[in-house]
C-alpha cells in the first residue's frame, strides 16, 4: 500500500507509521487499481484515472466490473417472506478476513465468491493466501 500511496495511485492513509488507518475510499481506490491492472492498463494510465474519480465513480467501475460474476444466476434467486431466517456462508479471505455470505442470493455461489475473494486478496496484496 505504501508503494500506491507514494506512487500517487491511492490517497494518504490518516496517521503515520503503525497509526496508519485506511477508510472505505482506499479499498475502493485498491480494487479499482487491481481491475485495471487485471484489464493491462499501466500504473502511469491508472494514476491519471484515479484523480478524476470521485467515490461514487469508484464504486460504479468496481461493481460494473464485478457485476458478470456477482449477478449471473439472479434470475434464480428464491424469493423468501419477511420473518424467514436467512442462512450464512463464511469464506475465509486471510487472516481475520472473511467474507460472510447469505446462501439464497446469486453472489453465493462459487465462481463469485472466489471473484470476491480474489479482488479482496489482489486489494489487499495477497494474492498468495489459500
């Protein structure tokens, strides 16, 4: 992350050091930076981008992007009643991460959990994590 932030790519974390703390923006920015870099686009192309992208342009690229994978199969979404309790899937990403899951929706089944946890993971610098 240090090297995004220094490159200019990712906007400076509140705090220093180990107090570092980083909001919902830097995700965003992260998995937009991974997409671009999964569709060849150079960091120099991608810094440029980023400056003119406000959050909500951010969560609009990453969901368009994400979309093929989280909604296929949403046409078979099972329709529940209001007072039905609703059953949970865990998918570790990494340590102390994990993605949790409801079960009836699209974005359960397998290919968009791993298109998930990889996105988390590529975000996160991980890619490595099982």
């Amino acid at each position: 992350m240090r090297f995004y932030v220094a490159s200019g790519l990712l906007d400076r974390p509140e705090g220093t050091g180990t107090a570092a703390t980083y909001n919902y923006r830097h995700l965003l920015q992260l998995l937009a930076i991974k997409i671009r870099q999964r569709e060849g686009q150079s960091l120099e192309t991608i810094k440029q981008e980023m400056h003119e992208l406000t959050g909500d342009a951010l969560e609009r690229r990453i969901s368009s992007s994400l979309a093929p994978a989280l909604t296929a199969g949403a046409d078979t979404a099972v329709a529940h009643d209001d007072d039905q309790s609703f059953s949970w899937r865990r998918a570790p990403v990494a340590d102390g991460i994990e993605l949790h899951i409801r079960d009836d929706l699209p974005a359960a089944r397998e290919e968009a959990v791993i298109a998930m946890r990889e996105a988390v993971r590529a975000a996160l610098g991980r890619a490595d994590i099982r």
